[in-house]
C-alpha cells in the first residue's frame, strides 16, 4: 500500500503532444513522442509502445497525461524524459488515457 504522501509526490501533468515518429530502433514497437507541457516545464520527449492503436500522425495535436518527475531513461540511444499514461489490457497494449476536456498545457492530475 502506498500512502497519500506518496502519491503525491508524483507530478503528473496534460501536455500536448508536438511531434511524433516512428522509433524502429527500440526492442519494442514503440513511437518517440516530444509533447508540450507549458511554459513552466516546456516540451519533453518520451518513447511510448502505442503503436497498436496509435500511428504517429493520429497523436500530433493529442492531449496526454503524464508523470514528469521521474528519472529520463535511455532507450535505444533515445533520453525518454516522461512516462505517457494509459490502460495496459494486455502485455504491450496501451490504450492512452483521455481528457473530457481541453486543459492549458502543463495542468496538474491530482
């Protein structure tokens, strides 16, 4: 069990997603995404195994859900500086998750 301290400290955030891109070089089929997060934390780059229900034009524009806080990670050569959000119904399926509505860039999940 984790605490609500805990789960605080997680910053997750909507950004819009500014580009993506095929990335054939990670072990996984997988998209290199860079989304906006806003003035205060300005765009970040992620890679995301999305490409069973997502090409890499259907995302640019896509508001997304993410956690800024954690530590970048190389994959493949690529810095992914932020963990996307999404359902996972089976092992490599990601069904991103979705906003009711638009938010600014860079709002808080809480």
């Amino acid at each position: 069990m984790v605490t609500l301290d805990d789960f605080q400290k997680i910053d997750i955030r909507v950004g819009t997603v500014v580009s993506a891109e095929p990335f054939p070089e990670a072990r996984k089929p997988s998209i290199k995404l860079a989304i906006d997060f806003g003035p205060a934390l300005g765009t970040k780059r992620s890679s995301a195994q999305l490409t069973r229900h997502y090409t890499p034009e259907q995302l640019v524009g896509r508001q997304v859900v993410a956690v800024v806080n954690f530590p970048s990670r190389r994959i493949a050569g690529f810095a992914s500086e932020v963990l996307v959000l999404g359902a996972c119904p089976e092992p490599d399926d990601v069904v991103l998750l979705r906003l009711d509505s638009a938010v600014p860039n860079g709002a808080r999940i809480a």
